[in-house]
C-alpha cells in the first residue's frame, strides 16, 4: 500500500509540474505579489514539482525526492495565504477552497515526510 501512495504522490506531482507550464495563468493569480519574476518562478517551481515527484520513483533518490518535496511545499506556503487571502478580498465565492488549501498543504507536507525515511 505505501508504494501505490508512493506512486500517486509521484503522478500528482508531476502533473501539477506540468500544468505550471499549460496553465501559468492559474498559478500566476496565487502568486504573492511581493515576488520579482512572478511567471519564472512559476516555471521554475512546475520544473522543480516535475524533477522532485520523479525523484520519489527511484530508490536511490528517493529520500532526498521526498526531503525536497518538504521543502517545496513549504516554500510555496505563502502562495496559498495569497490565494485565500485575494478571494477573501474579491469576495471570491471559492473562498472556501483557498481556506481549506493551508491545512492540506499540512497534509501534503507530511505525507512527503513519511518517504524521507525509506
């Protein structure tokens, strides 16, 4: 069972790496607004989502995959408070989504954890 999660971690990390480059649009929004370079670095982090989801598949990479995962949803924390915060501002009626975003990032972050230790 740990490796089919291993697996869909994998998958749902490089899809979302994907779609950072067929849909920047979307990411661009959340980005905080402080950032230089906003669409490089939506780029950069699709690049980084792609790379270190891959690295879960492979054994001999597979704790620092998941260590960089850690730390990459970490890192992108702040673009969640930026989302909620911007559809609270806009009344956004998908407030709710972006405020249940910051405890799955939570989730996300632990459940990359439970691979460090392979």
């Amino acid at each position: 069972m740990k490796f089919f999660g291993l697996y869909i971690m994998s998958f749902f990390y490089v899809l979302a790496g994907i779609l950072h480059f067929v849909r920047p649009k979307v990411y661009l929004k959340i980005m905080p607004t402080y950032l230089p370079y906003p669409l490089q670095l939506v780029y950069i982090s699709g690049i980084f989502e792609i790379l270190f989801g891959l690295l879960l598949l492979f054994p001999v990479t597979r704790t620092a995959g998941a260590w960089l995962l850690v730390l990459l949803l970490i890192a992108i924390f702040p673009a969640n408070i930026q989302m909620a915060v911007s559809f609270y501002q806009k009344s956004n009626p998908s407030l709710w989504i972006a405020i249940l975003r910051l405890p799955l990032q939570l989730v996300l972050i632990w459940w990359a954890w439970t691979y460090t230790k392979w």
